[in-house]
C-alpha cells in the first residue's frame, strides 16, 4: 500500500538572503499548529479556488468525480472543524492553458474573495508537442499567464497567493519535463510570493505500485487515492505557503518552491 509520508523541500528566495529546509515533516505537534494558524490567519472567511484542466476536476471513471479539493477541505476540517473557509472547484477537461486563462476571467469579480488560487494546468497542451511549433517556454509563460492575472487583482488588505504546480508524469508525451523545468524557471524569478508543487517528482509513475494505485489506467488521470494523494500536496503546500510568508524576517516578496 502506497503511504503518502509528505517530505518536501523549501527554497526560499529574496533579494536579501537564500535558505534550504530539508526533508521537513509536518507532523502532528505544537510545529504543526503553528503553521496551520498561520493558513489560517490567511484563508478564513474566504475561500480556496480550485482551478485548471480534468486534473483538477477530478475524473476518475466516467461520469464519477472525485475532485482533489474535497480532500484539501477534509484536511482543513480535520485541524478545526468550526473554521469558515469555502473551497470551489473549477475544472475544465480538455482545456489548454491558453484556454483556461480566457477561463479564469470570469472570476475577475470575486477574485478577491480567494485566499489561495490552486492552478494546475498544462497537460492537455502535450497533444501539440509534435507540431513544429511546440514551445515549451510558452506554454510555461501561459501558466504563469494566469498567475499573474490573479495576483494583478490582490491586494493589501485582501492578498492573493497562487500555488503552482508542475505538470505530473503522463502517458500524454514526453515533452513535460521540458515545460516543467520552463516552470520552475519563472516561478523562482517571480516578482510575488508564489509556491510551487513539483508533482513530476512528487509521485513516481514509473514504479508498478504506485501507478496502479495513484493512476488510471490511461497513465494521464488520477484514481481517486491520487486525487487525495494530490488534495494533501496542496493542503501542506498552504501550510508551508502560509507560515513561510508571516515568519518574522522573510522579507521583500520572497518566492519558494514547495
């Protein structure tokens, strides 16, 4: 049985200092409750968004979701089942990244009312990859496109954070390694706080085990152990996301990859 023990790595980035934290677990303990205040300090009264491709939505067999965020919201209920915080899903199965921004502007309204922005996006661009102008630098560029129209709308007094993440292992090609490390790229010279979850080494598709129990049988989708497997990515990637930017000391806009 696959057992999902979340190891991750934080690079801190500023203009002022660089930090490394290895193998940090987040376990049950007086640590933990200081980084879940601190998501909570940031999230509560308003609402995650959950957006992006079928990834995102959730599509398991058929008609039958099983979206990520329901798990991101038994996490968040699990550590204070009173606390007001809304999760909405909005995932589009099939959309390219380019789509998914034209998508995201209907949310230009309320976009403030979302503490966090959870994006992940970038699978469906590989059916282009054999065409002669594949680019992998822009599809990366239409992913932080949508970044950086959600954080045009953040503000003081209601701050908009975006977690990214790279485009998993999949069946779909073989050219995400090329948009990922594209991604990566943008993210730690971002100009505003951004987290990044790095899903093409978070989960080994190449190991027997684990892709029969995380994947479907496309190689593409996610079972439903994936998507919680994902939901508790994002979740401690908040965490982490949310102490990191109110610890004393981090300053100027620092950037991390989770």
């Amino acid at each position: 049985m696959y057992n999902m023990m979340v190891t991750m790595m934080i690079v801190i980035y500023s203009s002022m200092y660089f930090v490394i934290a290895k193998e940090m677990h987040l376990k049950e303990s007086s640590d933990r409750k200081k980084y879940f205040n601190a998501f909570a300090a940031i999230a509560s009264n308003r609402s995650i968004l959950a957006f992006g491709d079928s990834l995102t939505k959730g599509v398991v067999v058929g008609d039958t979701i099983h979206p990520y965020i329901h798990e991101v919201k038994r996490q968040i209920l699990r550590h204070d089942k009173n606390i007001n915080i809304t999760t909405v899903l909005h995932g589009h199965p099939g959309a390219s990244t380019k789509s998914l921004r034209g998508y995201m502007n209907m949310f230009n309204k309320n976009l403030t009312n979302f503490a966090f922005v959870l994006i992940l996006c970038g699978t469906n661009d590989l059916v282009c990859q054999h065409d002669k102008y594949f680019d992998a630098g822009a599809v990366a560029e239409s992913i932080m496109g949508i970044h950086n129209h959600v954080h045009s709308f953040s503000t003081h007094e209601k701050p908009i954070y975006t977690i990214a993440s790279t485009i998993p292992a999949t069946n779909s090609g073989r050219c995400y390694p090329q948009i990922n490390e594209k991604l990566r790229e943008k993210v730690t010279s971002c100009s505003y706080p951004i987290g990044l979850i790095d899903l093409e080494h978070a989960f080994n598709h190449s190991d027997p085990i684990q892709r029969k129990e995380l994947w479907k049988l496309d190689g593409v989708h996610f079972t439903s152990k994936g998507s919680d497997a994902l939901g508790r990515l994002f979740f401690e990637a908040m965490l982490n996301f949310s102490y990191n930017i109110m610890k004393p000391g981090v300053v100027q806009l620092p950037r991390y990859m989770i």
